[in-house]
C-alpha cells in the first residue's frame, strides 16, 4: 500500500543481525539518541560520475519477518556492487526486523539500522554499518525516514535514486482501518437514519488470517514495535522523501491504487505495485541488482521477473498483480476521469460491487477496477476508448494471473484488469468518504467523492 493515507507499515529497517556477512555477529549496536553517527566513513566522493544508488527498505517488525530476513538474504547471495570506484552503484538497506526473526519476539526491543551491503576484493559480500537509531525510535516516524534519505544523498551522491519497499501493505486506507474497520465504525445492526454503507454486521468481516494459510501474504501494513500495531499513512511516507527517486517499487500489499500513483507523482518517475496482496516470497531478490545495479535501472525487468515466478506456480500460489506506472504521464488519466466522475457520478455512487472486478479479500471491499467500475456505470464506447488511451499512456507494464488464490480463503478471478485499483464510493461508507475528500490527493483533482 499519500496525502493521503496508505499504510505503508513502519517503513524501514532491518537489525543488523539478520545477514551473515554483518561485522557484529553479536549484533551489539550501540547506538544514542535518534540518527547516532556512522561506525564507517564512506569512501565515495562525491562524484557526478555515480550512476545510481538504491535503498532497500525491509519493514519487518511483524508477522512477515522471516519472509525479510530471507530476502537480505538473497540480496547477499546476489551479484554486489564493489566500494572502490565512485561510479559503483551503491547498495544500501534499511531495516529493522525481531533478533531472531524466525521467531519473533516483538517484547525485545531492536534499533532500526541503515547498512551498505558491497563484495570486497575478493568477491565477499560486507555489510557495514552506516546509522543505529535508539531501539525506542519510533519506526512510523517519518522524520527517522528522511534522516535515512538526506544521510543517503549526502554520504553517497548520485545521479540515480530508487527505493524497494518491502513489509505489509494496505493502499490509500486510513492507517490501521484495514486490519480493524470495528474501530472505526459500528459493527452493529443497520440502524435507521445512518448510512448503511457504514454498518456492516461482523460477520462481513472474518478474521484475516496471518499465519497457516499458504501461501502467506503481505496483507497489512503493520510495524509491532511498541506494543499496538503503528503503520505510516501515505500523505507522510511521500513528504518523507526530500528529493525525486527514479522509481519507488512496493513489494507490498494492495498498494496498485490510482490514489497511490497520483500521491507519489512528484517524488518519483516510476512507481511499481500490486492491486491484489503479494505472497510473502515477494520479488525475486537474487535478480534485483543485475536489474537495478546497473548503468540503466530496469525497474520493469523487476515486474516482470515478479510477474513470470508466480504465473509459472500452480494452485494458489500462482496468484500475481503487477503494474509500473510512469507517474510523470498521469495527466491524462486525471483529466479524463475528473470529466466522467462528474458525468456519471449517480451511476457510480450507486453501482453494486458485485458488478465489478475486485482485488481484495476477506470482504475488505476497498479496492476495485478502475476501468471497470466506470464500465459498469455506463460510460460509452467513444469514453472507454479515451479511458483506456490514458489508461495506456501512463502504464508501462502490467500484468496478472486468471486468479487470485484460487482454491484458498476467499480467492477470486481476474476478469478485468486495467492495472489500476481505485475506491468505489457505493462500497465505502461515510467515514471512508470523509476521510478521502479530505485525505486523497487524487480525489482533490478528480471529485470522486463530493
């Protein structure tokens, strides 16, 4: 999963431990106070020359733990860029996961840590400690975010940015309203006079399972630090970032939003992301930097590498949304649909759900087809083809399998797919439509809801 909200879950960071080629295998970090200093000096100097650096942000204080600790893993075992030149790439990965995160203890408080991860002269993966924060900062800080970023383009100046985000994901939602709509709203009987939108009998929602359904998903954007769930809302992990990335890729739950593309539009050229959950394998993080560590970043080559795993499964585990969406072609997009949300604003306010393509589960109705809703309210032959004109001029890449979990919890077809999900306002309620007039950045230049 924006000036709207997206839990984004706790945004970074890894305990240095998780990886075997740390220095500390004790992993005692000493660190006071927020940002404490740095045990390396950074060779780089600062060059024009550096082509690219990429943060690996592993928000892993949570169920998907292991799933992380096992993907630095398989960043370790992949080709690393060397430390020697101030042309090579840089590779930097910042986290926070459990001290043993294959079993998880989130009583034991654990410092988020920003590290370089580079092979030595003789081909050695080194993973060197750069920042340790104070185990008690709060990781959905959004100030602890922009320290990592300005620290990263100070110590290593490029002329390339671009972030993996990896942990739970709830798109444009207000922070922890997905795992737990209950608090927000009743969950009583309908009751008269109120929206009915509003009202839903706890039945409608079961229980999201975390664990023992396989495969395991990334469905909530959750950081488990300081005893209740925290997740960073959408709105403040955008003005968190001081300066334009390349591209931002989310290995993350139901981030594929239009709300998520449009709020991220002026902090990054690219932004990848999945309309339905992703299972907890994710990316394929041996592939990444022969992708992303190179003259030219191919962040699309990503997608697809993501997109291809999954579609070769079988059963329930070939369950794959992807989509890469050039945030700098929206203009169209947003023109198009401000026209036909005014247009067919009756048809679309009161469309029934059934009616179109979802991506969620468990009843979390928040998430639908872009394209498809509008289909469904009505709009012409000539309209769909101007929609899907603008549709094609800022989605570069998309992709998706014929089911989402098939044979497992609640799965689902994937009939109709734009490669954008957005809000239907008829299967919200007054709480949510409150929330995104006043949240939604998307919704400010398009009047979804009025």
């Amino acid at each position: 999963m924006r000036g709207r909200v997206f839990h984004i879950i706790a945004l970074l960071l890894l305990i240095a431990g998780v990886s075997s080629c740390f220095k500390d295998p004790n992993f005692d970090f000493k660190a006071s106070g927020e940002g404490s200093g740095s045990n390396l000096t950074p060779s780089r100097t600062e060059s024009p020359d550096v082509r690219n650096v990429l943060l690996y942000i592993a928000a892993g204080f949570n169920s998907l733990s292991n799933f992380l600790a096992d993907d630095i893993q398989d960043l370790e075992s992949s080709p690393l860029p060397g430390r020697n030149s101030p042309t090579d790439p840089v590779l930097l990965v910042l986290s926070r996961l459990p001290r043993d995160p294959y079993y998880a203890d989130y009583l034991d408080p654990v410092p988020p840590v920003l590290f370089r991860m580079y092979a030595d002269e003789k081909g050695e993966p080194v993973c060197d400690t750069l920042l340790v924060w104070s185990a008690e900062t709060p990781l959905t800080k959004a100030s602890t975010l922009t320290e990592a970023f300005e620290y990263m383009n100070d110590a290593f100046p490029g002329n390339r940015y671009g972030v993996i985000y990896s942990s739970h994901g709830s798109g444009w939602l207000p922070p922890l309203y997905y795992e737990n709509p209950s608090h927000f709203e009743p969950t009583a009987s309908y009751a008269p006079g109120k929206d009915i939108r509003g009202w839903h009998a706890p039945e409608e929602f079961p229980a999201i399972q975390r664990r023992g359904e396989a495969p395991a998903v990334k469905s909530v954007g959750v950081d488990s630090s300081d005893g209740p769930d925290l997740e960073l809302d959408l709105d403040a992990f955008a003005a968190s970032i001081p300066y334009h990335l390349d591209y931002i890729l989310f290995d993350a739950c139901l981030m594929g939003c239009v709300e998520v593309a449009y709020e991220l539009r002026e902090k990054a050229d690219l932004v990848g992301f999945s309309q339905t959950e992703v299972l907890a394998e994710g990316f394929d993080y041996k592939s990444l930097s022969s992708h992303l560590l190179t003259k030219d970043p191919d962040p699309e080559a990503v997608c697809r590498d993501y997109f291809n795993y999954y579609n070769a499964q079988s059963g329930s585990k070939r369950s794959a949304t992807i989509s890469l969406v050039d945030t700098r072609k929206m203009g169209a997009l947003e023109e198009v649909c401000r026209q036909l949300f005014e247009k067919y604003r009756v048809q679309i306010n009161s469309l029934p759900g059934s009616l179109v393509q979802g991506y969620f589960r468990f009843n979390r109705h928040y998430f639908y087809d872009l394209k498809d809703i509008l289909v469904n309210a009505g709009i012409t032959e000539a309209e769909t083809l101007q929609l899907q004109a603008a549709l094609d001029q800022c989605i570069q890449y998309k992709a998706a399998t014929p089911y989402f979990f098939q044979g497992g919890s609640y799965g689902f077809a994937i009939k109709n797919y734009s490669g954008l999900s957005m809000y239907l306002p008829s299967m919200g309620s007054a709480y949510l439509d409150n929330y995104y007039l006043n949240h939604i950045a998307w919704n400010k230049a398009t009047s979804l809801v009025k």
